[in-house]
C-alpha cells in the first residue's frame, strides 16, 4: 500500500511536465501580445518593445519555458504582469475561495445525489424515480448562467431569503486570516457572520452542485440497480433483514467504487474553477483569476494556475484511488 | 403497502432538508447602510476590478474611478464637462510664448499621512514619473514625455512649468487622473508596494483592497473642502455579470451600479425604489473601413457603405434611445466640433448608385468584425454587426461576421486584417486630438489608426494644431479637418452613447463623469 502510494505520487512528475508544457505553448499559440495588452490602445510601438524586453518575452521560447520550469522547482510560480506581485503570494485567497464554494457544492451534490440515486433505485419505476432521473436529466442540461440568474431572482429578489452575490456582507465584512471564511468566521467566534458566510454560500453551491448531483444520481441509480439484482441481496432479503438496511448497508457499501470514482473527478472539475458560477455570483475564485489573466495575456498567472489546479485534480484523483482499497477489502495494492 | 409508505416517508425528509436550506428569512436581506452617524456606506458595483491603485501606473478606467477620490490633480475638470477649473493649484499663469507655464498652489492641504502638499510635493512626483520607465508611467510619456523640459519649485506653493514647445491642451492633460498627486513620503516608504498603500489629498482616505472583490476607502476627516466628503466609507465591488449586478442592486445588497444594460434602463426607470443615470458622452463607436483592403480602397465604395447604415434603428434597438448618432469622429461636446458637417443620411438607392459608380453594381463580399466583448460604447457587438450586416445585404454587399477573442481581435484590427470593424473610443481628456489625431493621423498607424487612413493635408493640419495654444486657431483646424475626414470616409461613425448607471433613489449628489472617474464626495444617501 505504501509502495503503492509512492510509486503513484512520483507518476505524477511526468504528467505535471508534460502538463506544465502543453500549457505553455498553448497560452503562446494564441495571438495577442502581453506587452500590448498591458499598454492598452494608446501604446506605441517603442513603448511595447521595450515592455516585451523587460518582460522576457523577447527570448527564445526555450528559454522561456527553462526558466519558468527553474523557478517552479524552487517554489517560485513567477510574477504576476498585470499586478507585478508574487503568484505564490496572491493565488492563496483565490484558492480558498473555490476550495470552500467547492466543498459545500459537493457536500450538496454528494447528499442530495447518492440519495436520490438509491431511492430511485430501490422504488424503481416509481413515481419518485421517474421525477429524480428527469430532475437528473434537466440538472446536466440546465445552463449554469440561466440559473444562477433565476436563483437570484426567485430566492434574493422575490423570496429576500438570500443575498444575490459574492462571499460576506461588505458592510460587515469578514476578517480573513485563513480566507476559508467559514473557518475565519467561527476562529474569531463571529457567529453572525458565520450565518451570514453560509447564506451566500447556498445559492452558488446549489448553482455548482446541480450537474455533479445530477451525474452522481444517474450513476448511484444504475450501479445500486445492479447490485441490488445480485443472489447476495436476494439471500438478504430471504433471512427477513428490513430493505432500508439491505439497501443502505450491503448494496450500497457494493455499489460504491464507481461512485466514489465519479465523486473524484467531479470534484476535481470543480476545483478546475468554476468560471460561469463564479462569474454571477461574483465570487472571487480561482476560475476567474486565470479567466481574466487569460484576457491580459498574463502568462504567468495562467501558466501557474492552471498547472496548480491540475495538481489538485490529480492529487484528489489519487486520494480517491486509495480509498479503494480502504472502502473495499477485495481490493488490494501491490 | 409497506414499500409506498417508505416512499413517502423519504419524500417527506427531502422536502423537510430542501426547507430548511432556505430558511431564516428575518435576518437576511442586506444591512442597510445610512441610518447610523454621518452620511452611511454606499456600495458601488462595477464590472471588474481595478488594475492599481497608483494612477501613475496604470491606463484603466476601473482604477481610475477609484483613485479619482483618494487623489487630487492641480487642475480638474468640470462637475460634467472637460473644462478646467482650479483644483490643487488655485490659480495659474502661461508666458506669452506659451512654453512657461506657472501654477499657485493651495495653502494648508495636507496629504493623508499627515505630511504636508507643497511645491516640492509636485516637483517630486513629475520627477518620479519621468525617471521611470516609459512603460510603466505610460500616460506621464504619451502626455507629456518629449515635452517637458523642467519642473521647478518657485517657492513653497508655487511650481513652474517649462516645456520644449507648445503643448496646446496643457492644462487639459495636467486634470486627467493620472496626473494626481501622490505623497512623496508615502512613495518613499512603500517603494514597489505603494500601490497598495495608496496616499493622496482627496476626499477619501484607502482603506482595504482584497483583489477581485472589493476595495474600500473611508471618509478624510481632514479634507481641507468644507463639510466633503458627506459619505462615511464607500465600497467599491466586483461584480462581473451585467444581469447579477442589476440584481444585487434590487435586493439592496449594493446602492449604487455601473454598466447598466441598455435593455434594462426602461425597468429601472419605472422602479421607484431606483434611478437611472446617464454619464454625458465622451466616446464614439464607430465600424472602421481598412482604407487599404479591397473595393474599400475606393472612396466611393467608402461613402456608399455610409449611406447604407440605419444609425437610427441601431439607437432605438440596442442603446434604448440613450445615444446620439454620430456624424463627426467626436462628441459635441468636444471643443472644436463641427455641426456643419452633415451626415450621410441613411439612403441605400444612394448607396447602390454610388457603389455601381464604382464599378461595384452586382455587390462584393467583406468580412464585418463584431467586439466579443461589451463596452459602453458598444452593448453587443455581435447584435450591432447583425444590423449592419443587414443594412450592407440591403445595397448588395456580402458581409461575414467574424469575432475573436478581445486581445486577439484588437491586435489582428491593428495589423490591418479586418475589412471592416466595430471599434469605439472614449476620450481621457476631452481634447480634440485625444479623439482626431489618436484615432485618424498617420502617425497612430500601427497603434489606434486601426482603417490605415492617410491624407497629407489631415496630417498637417493635426500637427498644425498641435503646436498652438490659440484655442480659436486650433478649433479652425480642426473643423476643417473633419470636413475633409468626412469626405474621405475612413470610418461609419455609429452612435456617441450615454452609458447607463442606476442606484437607489435615496442617492442624491451623484454626477457621472465624462471620462468615467466619477468624483464621490458630494454623494449622500437621504431617506
């Protein structure tokens, strides 16, 4: 097990390489000088080579990539161009932005979703299971954009239930020390704040959780649908043991591998930033710090960021695969 | 029986669990500002976030409109115009040759830190701004670069200009929000973090900047104008979305918004609890016709595309009627204007006998660029070129719409790719040449000269005016360069729009600026 988990960390080195090299030439390939970008229209031509200099963006593109691969072994991410400051400084709040809306999203979606799925399971062809895998269907369909919005009009505008936007009350605003407010809120015993943090957490975590619960629904039906035809279940079922413990403990615990295999990867797509959620709830996340260096040819920043959200797709990933064989014991690592 | 029971049973506990997600209605909703001491907190949304707080540093509007209260320039602009007044200089003086330009500084303003405004104050930060790199203080060099020969302290509140040669909008210039001026000490002190330390004189101090989120600046206690600022703080938030910010501001979260959608003016005028606001136009949107592609080489082919677009119709559909059409390359507003030009009026038999002068009788296909991005000028671009693309079908030109993203869009245009392109402009200081000369000179080809339109008399009569401080002289030029750009027809100017703002109805006080650097220290929020 341990072997295993070692040899997994260090096949991760040539994925992030060869990562850390699509990006950049990606990021290159696409037309559009920094330089001119950062001056604005009314640049001159003087005034942009001498900012492409300064920049390094005159050297050849090898080394270009060296030195950005230099600096990422020794912790350094590189220096943001559009605010001149340290990546490694100033990404951290982003993170913990979308770590958190990211958290409750799946909390929602995993809640909500393997539910769902085992309840439509169990009743199949049920009324409730025909309403839940129509939900399903128009949760993966539905635009995030057109229902953020009509999230904020039925619950902020009409109900007044909820705010509209962004992380706390500005006029209140949190004190951020580890910038996961939730926690921020409860370290310093501001519990009207902490309320306060979790109401404009709902509507972007429903927002974000509704494709993910409506895969892990799909999923957890289908799988459940399959283990509970299995003879294990039947024998069960003949000893007289109630449905809701064959269900929720032999089938489900036989169900769960490819679950959990869905779980992973939606979390780490939704750590990947979610931008249109972000974007209307103007929340400050990862998504749109790299969108919008995207749209300042800020080639660091996009560069880092995504090599840094890449790494925790994996790593989930890899957590995820170990808790196989924690969950079931026919699975073994060598 | 038993199964349809559990069924229920877990129906019950869902709807049970989806209750409970939305409840607490009572304590929710926004605290509202005002209400306690003084003059309350206004929460300003806007689109994005600002780029620096140092405007030395930076070209962006969205930092502008932030740093346009915490600093003060020498000169400043009028309450809603361009015009100068007296701002940190009282009062100023210019030698008869127009190279000498001498300013009086106001007594007994203090910078936030405490130090004192002076004449060295001054001298110290043009001395900053020219030392620098040409990048980095970019406007200090397009403005003022090769022009400024000396700036000297005379005595404790009085500097000295000396300029290589004319320099015609001055003044203009000295008022434009980069120009303010910052505390020397604070410069000192925070080195490369100054820009987020930001120190000024203005009316608001800076509190907290959290990137993409938020920036927050409070009331100067000390503000050497009586009784200024009336509010206590003000937020400034980022909330990208045109739609999510319309909604923060019925819920109440926010009192104040920009980048209002045109569409939305007429339900914002009809609320009672909002306002609209129109900030006076400074820009102009305008299709560019690449003067070197093509059937657009001809000038006929030129003034017959004029003549084909319903400016009319682009204002009632996509402005909500808040835009003028635009006959010259400039607002009115903007000394030196024109009004006996006239316009090519919406005509297309006109168009097709011009066209079919130009040996173009069966028609030609372009391709007609559409903005991917919205911009006050521009609501959407992509509907705008729809229309026009319309508009071209009716007189027999083929046109394919073609967007890209913006950074690209823009350097492609400047390459001279596009056949014809949707582009705007909006002016920094009101100057006929920040429009004329930037947009349409020779020498902006490669930078804003994005049609390649050149005419050796327009040159000419640019530079002419740019080497005088006679403003009846300069507007003479001007004017008559307009006729002849009118003629040559390098562009279809489109619509000068107002942009839209809206807030609470309690806000009195609120005066949007032209340039977009809106002054907040008359603003109040009265029940």
């Amino acid at each position: 097990m341990l072997a295993y988990s070692v040899r997994r960390v260090f096949s991760l080195v040539p994925v992030l390489l060869g990562l850390s090299l699509v990006v950049f030439f990606m990021i290159r390939a696409i037309p559009g000088d920094p330089a001119q970008v950062i001056l604005g229209q009314l640049a001159t031509k003087e005034a942009i080579a001498e900012l492409s200099k300064d920049l390094g963006l005159d050297e050849p593109w090898y080394i270009q990539y060296f030195q950005y691969l230099g600096g990422l072994v020794t912790g350094d991410l590189g220096e943001s161009l559009r605010t001149k400051t340290a990546i490694s400084a100033e990404i951290w709040p982003y993170l913990a932005a979308t770590i958190e809306l990211s958290f409750f999203a799946m909390l929602i979606a995993i809640l909500v979703g393997v539910n769902a799925g085992i309840v439509s399971a169990w009743f199949q062809n049920s009324w409730f299971d025909y309403t839940a895998m129509i939900l399903a269907l128009v949760g993966v369909s539905v635009p995030i954009f057109w229902l953020g919005l009509m999230e904020q009009w039925v619950f902020s505008y009409n109900l007044e239930w909820l705010p509209t936007s962004g992380r706390d009350d500005v006029r209140n605003p949190v004190e951020a020390f580890t910038h996961l407010y939730v926690i921020d809120t409860l370290l310093q015993g501001r519990f009207d704040q902490f309320v306060d943090v979790l109401k404009h957490l709902v509507l972007p975590a429903i927002a974000l959780a509704t494709i993910p619960m409506a895969i892990i629904a799909r999923i957890t039906r289908s799988t459940m649908l399959e283990v509970m035809r299995s003879d294990f279940i039947r024998t069960a079922r003949a000893k007289g043991m109630s449905m809701f413990w064959v269900v929720y403990k032999h089938s489900l615990k036989n169900a769960v591998i490819p679950v959990l295999t869905v779980i992973g990867l939606q979390t780490g797509l939704l750590l990947g930033g979610a931008i249109l959620t972000e974007t209307i709830f103007s929340w400050p996340g990862i998504g749109r710090y790299i969108y919008e260096a995207i749209g300042y040819r800020d080639y660091p920043v996009i560069q880092s960021g995504i090599l840094i959200v890449a790494l925790i797709f994996v790593l989930i990933n890899l957590v995820v695969d170990l808790l196989y064989a924690a969950i079931d014991p026919r699975i073994k690592y060598r | 029986m038993k199964k349809k029971y559990g069924l229920l049973l877990i129906a019950f506990v869902l709807l049970l669990s989806l209750g409970m997600a939305g409840c607490g209605k009572s304590s929710s909703g926004g605290t509202e500002g005002g209400g306690n001491s003084g003059g309350g907190t206004l929460v300003f949304a806007r689109g994005g976030d600002s780029e620096s707080l140092d405007p030395a540093v930076t070209t962006e509007g969205e930092s502008f409109k932030v740093t346009e209260n915490i600093y003060e320039t020498l000169i400043n602009f009028g309450e809603q115009d361009t015009e100068i007044e007296p701002g940190l200089a009282e009062s100023w003086k210019e030698s008869d040759d127009g190279l000498k330009h001498t300013l009086k500084l106001k007594k007994g303003v203090k910078f936030h830190d405490g130090t004192d405004f002076n004449a060295e104050a001054v001298v110290f930060n043009f001395e900053r701004w020219k030392a620098g790199n040409k990048e980095r203080f970019y406007y200090y060099n397009s403005q003022f670069g090769d022009v400024m020969k000396e700036v000297k302290a005379v005595d404790e509140h009085t500097v000295e200009f000396t300029l290589n040669r004319v320099l015609a909008p001055f003044y203009k210039n000295l008022a434009m929000s980069p120009f303010a001026i910052a505390s020397p000490e604070a410069i000192k002190k925070h080195g490369d973090k100054f820009a987020e330390n930001p120190t000024g004189t203005g009316p608001f101090k800076f509190k907290e900047w959290k990137r993409n989120d938020k920036v927050t600046i409070v009331k100067n206690e000390n503000y050497w104008k009586k009784g200024l600022p009336k509010l206590d703080s003000v937020i400034f938030r980022v909330i990208p979305e045109n739609s999510a910010r319309l909604n923060a501001l019925n819920t109440g979260e926010v009192d104040l918004i920009d980048g209002v959608n045109f569409s939305d003016v007429d339900s914002i005028k009809k609320n009672d609890k909002l306002q609209a606001f129109f900030r006076p136009s400074l820009n102009v949107a305008y299709l560019g016709l690449n003067n070197e592609r093509g059937p657009l080489k001809d000038k006929k082919v030129r003034q017959a595309l004029n003549y084909a677009v319903d400016k009319k119709a682009l204002i009632d559909a996509f402005y909500a009627g808040a835009a003028e059409a635009a006959v010259n390359p400039m607002p009115e507003t903007v000394a030196g204007y024109n009004d006996a030009v006239k316009d090519y009026e919406y005509d297309p038999e006109k168009a097709k006998q011009l066209l079919k002068e130009a040996g173009y009788e069966k028609g030609f296909e372009i391709e007609l660029w559409a903005m991917p991005v919205a911009r006050p000028y521009m609501p959407d671009g992509k509907k705008v070129a729809e229309a026009i693309q319309s508009n071209f079908e009716k007189v027999g030109v083929k046109s394919k719409i073609v967007s890209f993203e913006w950074p690209t869009y823009l350097e492609k245009a400047r390459k001279g790719e596009a056949d014809t392109f949707l582009l705007g402009w909006t002016g920094d200081n009101g100057d006929a040449d920040n429009f004329l000369y930037v947009l349409l000179d020779e020498d902006s080809i490669g930078s804003n000269n994005y049609t390649y339109y050149k005419n050796p008399k327009v040159h000419e009569l640019f530079t002419k005016a740019q080497s005088t401080n006679d403003q009846s002289e300069r507007e003479k030029l001007y004017k008559e360069a307009q006729e002849i750009i009118k003629d040559d027809a390098p562009w279809i100017p489109l619509v000068h729009s107002k942009p839209a703002l809206a807030g609470k109805a309690e806000i009195k006080g609120f005066k949007p600026h032209p340039t977009g650097s809106d002054l907040l220290s008359n603003v109040e929020m009265k029940k």
